[in-house]
C-alpha cells in the first residue's frame, strides 16, 4: 500500500510541473490532440482478483470453510479505443476489451486444515467508458487521470464446481497514465485499477451433483471482483 501512495504521490507531483519551466524540446505530432475523435488499440497485462466476504456459516459435522486468493496469475488484454475530447484537457473515452485470465481460489477448513482449490479461469469480454483529465503537455509526455464504470461478461462457463461466478459485473475504475508523443503515433501507458460493485457469487447452485459442496458457497456472504491492469495503448 505504501508504494501505491508513492506512485500516486510522484503522479501528481508530475501534475504540477508548469509547462514554461521545461526546456522546449522538438514536439512530436503537433497538432495529434486537436482531432475531436480518434482511434487506437490497446495491448495489456492484468491481474484478477476476488474480494470475500465470509458468512461464518457451520455446517452440521462442525465444518467452518473459508477462502481466499493466496497468489495472483497474469493474464492478457486486448481492445479498442475509442476518444472524444470535450475540451483540451477532458476527453470521454470507450475502450471494449477482452480479458483473459483465471483466479487461483483455496478453500480452508479451520479445524482439520483441509484445503480445496480452484482455478476459476473468466475471459470478460468488457465494455469501459471513462473520463480522462489530462495535465498540460510537456514537450513530449502529457500525464493523465482516469475514471469510469466498466460492465463486463463473463464468457467462460463453470458447471459442478465448488464456487460459481456470476457471468455479468459491473466495475468502478480509477488509474493514471501518460501520453508519450512518439514520431509517428502515440504510446500511452496506463496502470488502472478495477473495483467490482456487485456481488458476483452464485448462491443457487442446482448445477451440484453432490449437495455436500454447497458448504462452501454457504460459507460466503458475498463475492466482489477486483482486478488491476497495465496496459498499452496505441493510438
């Protein structure tokens, strides 16, 4: 959490670096920022993860089963951008994306210790709509804040598993980036983090052949998606 602080610190530090104190450099496509739309595509990195809320729910053998994500798997993104600029620092940007990845799930029984894992793989097929404040431009780097909603579908299909995910979420977005001004197009790095706001756990669980697995979906309240994402936009 402290280095988090220190990046979000060292961003806006950038933020407030007045133009006129740079020395000018050569610009790179001059004119790129006073198109009112554009174009792009995106390449990332991410990470997915699951916030449990846990029901202390005992079943009738004394069982109490709890869950957690001990350690992440990266996946991979891809998508397309599409910006609008509202004016020369607010921009509304649509970027649909795929993401593929899984969360790696235990299962733990606090007494015998007994563990149950699941590798819950999700390919979302996402649909981010954000608003971009950006700094003012410095030679060849223009740093930026972001924000949005992102819905999302789940395109995998899980069946007959100790838990379940619901297949749509919808999550809130908050990261930062940076506009590097290359010869011929633009390359834009963003780091975005994603905070599910519903409850993605499927309590009605008719799919389970064997009743006893349903101890470990009554051992949670509720279920939310986090996920955090590096990507690569080329615009």
């Amino acid at each position: 959490m402290q280095h988090l602080k220190n990046i979000l610190l060292l961003f806006l530090l950038l933020f407030s670096i007045p133009g006129s104190a740079q020395t000018e450099k050569v610009r790179n496509l001059m004119y790129v920022d006073q198109r009112r739309v554009h174009f792009g595509f995106m390449l990332g990195l991410h990470a997915q993860d699951l916030s449990f809320r846990h029901s202390g729910f005992v079943t009738a053998d004394g069982e109490t089963w709890f869950a957690e994500i001990p350690h992440f798997s990266p996946g991979f993104a891809v998508g397309l951008v599409g910006d609008l600029a509202f004016t020369e620092r607010i921009n509304l940007r649509f970027t649909p994306s795929m993401y593929f990845g899984s969360k790696y799930v235990e299962m733990r029984e606090i007494g015998s210790k007994e563990k149950v894992t699941q590798d819950i793989k999700s390919n979302y097929l996402a649909f981010p709509v954000s608003i971009r404040y950006s700094a003012r431009r410095v030679n060849n780097y223009r740093p930026y804040l972001i924000t949005g909603v992102s819905p999302s579908f789940d395109l995998s299909k899980r069946k007959d598993t100790p838990l379940v995910l619901k297949r749509f979420d919808t999550a809130l977005e908050i990261g930062f980036g940076c506009d590097l001004y290359l010869p011929y197009f633009k390359l834009i790095p963003e780091l975005k983090f994603s905070f599910g706001l519903l409850d993605v756990l499927e309590h009605n669980r008719k799919d389970l052949r064997d009743p006893t697995m349903i101890k470990y979906t009554q051992a949670l309240n509720k279920v939310k998606s986090r996920m955090v994402v590096l990507s690569f936009y080329f615009e």
